[in-house]
C-alpha cells in the first residue's frame, strides 16, 4: 500500500476534524447539564431536550489563555401552554451565563 503525501495531509485534516466535534460534543453536554440544573432549580421545564449552536468566537479565560466561547439556545415552559427561549454560555467547558425569557409563573 503506497500513500501519498496528500493521502497523509487529508487523512490527518479530516482527524483534526473529527477531534475537533468529539469536543464540541462533550461541550455541548455540559451544557445541557448547567440547563437542566437551571430549569429544575427555577421549576420550569426543558423542552425538546435540546440545545441549538448559535455562536462559537474566541475569548480570553481568566488565566488569559485563548479559549473557543460557545452560546447555545434553548426553550423551556413554565406553564405548559408557551415556550420561551434562554441562552447559554461557556468559555471552554467552564459556565459564563444562562439566561431565560421572562415567563409566566405557574
């Protein structure tokens, strides 16, 4: 089997790639943990039990280090009969904010 030095350049690119979703996977599941924690502790419930991307950018740590800050979108209800939206944020796997919709209380 003879390979190419593109065959190694694409191999380690696409490896790269994959690494880089594994992370953002366990990411992104650290905060559905930080979200579910919020909604029980504040009585509402997480709908559809998931979390959408809806900003990924560079940010400073406390350390000074260079850190991927990610902020994902939820819904929630707290009556059942609306759905409100909330945010998250996490620099790294570290939580920055959650923030909800003003809502109904039940």
């Amino acid at each position: 089997m003879n390979l190419m030095l593109s065959d190694v350049v694409w191999l380690s690119v696409f490896i790269v790639i994959a690494g880089l979703w594994w992370h953002g996977q366990g990411v992104k599941a650290s905060a559905l943990k930080h979200v579910k924690r919020y909604c029980d502790d504040h009585d509402i419930q997480l709908l559809d039990e998931s979390l959408v991307l809806r900003k990924l950018w560079f940010a400073r740590n406390s350390r000074g280090a260079i850190n991927l800050q990610r902020t994902y979108c939820f819904e929630f209800t707290s009556t059942g009969e609306y759905r409100y939206r909330g945010t998250v944020s996490l620099l790294g796997y570290r939580l920055q904010s959650i923030d909800a919709q003003t809502h109904h209380l039940q």
